[in-house]
C-alpha cells in the first residue's frame, strides 16, 4: 500500500470538521484501538461549542500521519496537534498534544 499526504489529509479534515460540528460519535470512531480514554490525559481540547478551525499543517512522516489545528472556541484558541497511525488501512489517530496556537501564525 503507498502512503499518500493527500489520503491522510481527506481523513485528517474529515476529522477536524467532525470536531467543529460536534459530531463526537465520528471524532471517537478516528481514535485508535486502546487510544481512548488515555490519548486525552493531560491535553486541552474543544469540548463544547467550536466556532470553528484552521488547519495549520498536515503531513506524513514515513507511516505516520500528523495534523495541526487551532480551534476557536467561546474560551479562547487550542491548539491541537494528533498522529495517525494506519489501522487495518484506515487512518486513526493514537496521539494528541497542545501547542500554542500564537506560534502557529
């Protein structure tokens, strides 16, 4: 199977805009198998009301996907960065960590 950005980047802004809609079902169903609950300790995410998204960076490293996204939300901005790994040939992702959102611009 090749790898292709362009494969992981459908999946990646699929999964952003599942985030900013709300749809909790989706957003959950892109986690890998065992991520869930432990890939959230510890990192800020949009739990609520989104205003919406920006993207910053999407990219394959090798066998891994990696997506950047500030989100707005009624608090302020969070920035959100995940890795993705292919699970049975589909993207999910395994890792998430903040970073500034200021940095980003």
């Amino acid at each position: 199977m090749t790898i292709t950005t362009s494969d992981f980047e459908t999946t990646y802004r699929r999964h952003v805009d599942g985030v900013v809609s709300g749809d909790l079902k989706a957003v959950l169903a892109d986690m890998a198998p065992g991520a869930v609950p432990a890939v959230f300790v510890g990192v800020q995410v949009p739990r609520a009301d989104v205003d919406g998204a920006e993207i910053i960076s999407v990219r394959v490293d090798g066998d891994r996907g990696v997506g950047e996204a500030v989100y707005a939300t009624p608090d302020g901005s969070i920035g959100l960065r995940s890795g993705w790994v292919l699970v049975d040939g589909a993207w999910k992702a395994d890792i998430l960590e903040n970073f500034d959102p200021s940095s980003a611009r």
